[in-house]
C-alpha cells in the first residue's frame, strides 16, 4: 500500500503539455521576408532609373530613336515636342542621319509615329531621313517594332531619346532584343502636363519595368 506522501508527490506531477507556436507566426515571418525583398528591388531598381536619368551618352550613330508620347489632333504634346525637338539637336550635330519616330494610335485619327514623322519635316528634317512606327502602343511593343526596323535597315547603334525617367526601362529591352541603344533623355521642361503625368515618376517606372520583368505589361 502506498503512503500519503507518495499519494501527494503523484498529484503534483502534471504531464508537461507540449510547447505550441503562436499563430500566424510562419505567416508573419513571410510577410516579413517578401517585404524586405521587395524593398531590396525597388530599391535597386530606382538606383539605375536616377543613373540612367543622369546619363547622356549621345555619340555618332546609325540612327537617332524618338519614343512617342501624346499627341492632341495631330500635334505633338509640349512632353512629346521637347522629345523630337531633342532629336532634332542632335541630327543637326551629326549624330545620325536618320530619325525614327515611334508610336502608335494616339486615340484619334493619328499616330504618335505619324506625328512625330510630320513635326520633324516641318522642323526641315528630309522626309527621306525619317523612318516612322505607326504601330505600336506599348514601350515594349515600340521595342520589338524598332528591332525589325533596325535589322531591316541595318541600323547598328542607336541614340534612344524619351523622358529622363524612361530611360533605364527602353535600355533594358533594348538590350533583351539585342539592340546597340545610347540613351540620350531629353531636356526637362516645365508644363502642367509635366507635372501632372504621374505624381512620382520614378514610382511610375519601378512599377513598369517590374511589370515588364514579369511579362505583365
């Protein structure tokens, strides 16, 4: 028979209860590690966006490329004027002796390609200097279309001038579609479609070129 004090020791022994994690804790460490991720690439991103912004590295070409922009019943936007006004400077200079324009239906009749092409020859561009893109909607979509121009025209150095901002994006598909592109941003101006265009720029183009990556665009 056992004692009463043995009968006490086996009361007090409790089995240990296993040890339990708090809830969401795996979840919450995920979050954690995809935001930090994500902060790393935005980062990284916006590093090349402000050095290519900063970097004009126009010097004799085949061919100087205009990106398009909007165009309001046939004439270009003060953002899309300053883009083909920079191409303009630097066919005069002797960088290329040729102009492609780019751009597709700019919700009207005409195409930012087609406008562009007519602005240029006002300027006193020969109409046999400008090779105009009437297609495409997209940067990528511009992209793709410059390439089988340059291939088709034997175009193997290529001056690209858009926006400061854009610069590291057409770079980069450039370079997927194996083109030879110097980027050259045009001059900054200050219009209230400048400002309006996007509240933060650099923003605009981490989410874009990260679409791009993803082939999301």
């Amino acid at each position: 028979m056992r004692s009463s004090g043995n009968l006490s020791l086996a009361r007090m022994r409790k089995p240990a209860r296993p040890s339990r994690r708090r809830p969401g804790g795996g979840v919450l460490g995920l979050v954690v590690l995809v935001r930090a991720v994500a902060a790393a690439w935005c980062w990284s991103v916006a590093l090349h966006i402000d050095q290519y912004a900063a970097l004009d590295q126009a010097a004799p070409a085949d061919a100087i490329v205009v990106f398009g922009a909007a165009e309001y019943d046939g004439k270009p936007s003060p953002v899309f004027r300053a883009r083909l006004d920079h191409a303009h400077t630097l066919y005069a200079r002797g960088i290329a002796p040729l102009i492609v324009t780019l751009g597709g239906p700019g919700g009207d009749e005409y195409t930012e390609g087609g406008v562009g092409r007519e602005y240029l020859m006002g300027a006193g561009v020969p109409e046999s200097a400008i090779i105009a893109e009437t297609e495409s909607t997209s940067t990528s979509q511009s992209v793709e279309r410059l390439a089988v121009i340059a291939r088709t025209n034997q175009l193997r150095r290529l001056v690209v001038v858009s926006d400061a901002m854009h610069m590291f994006r057409i770079h980069a598909i450039c370079a997927v579609y194996g083109l030879d592109a110097l980027t050259s941003p045009r001059p900054r101006i200050e219009t209230t479609e400048e400002g309006s265009r996007a509240s933060d720029p650099i923003a605009h183009e981490i989410l874009a070129y990260t679409l791009w990556r993803l082939h999301l665009d």
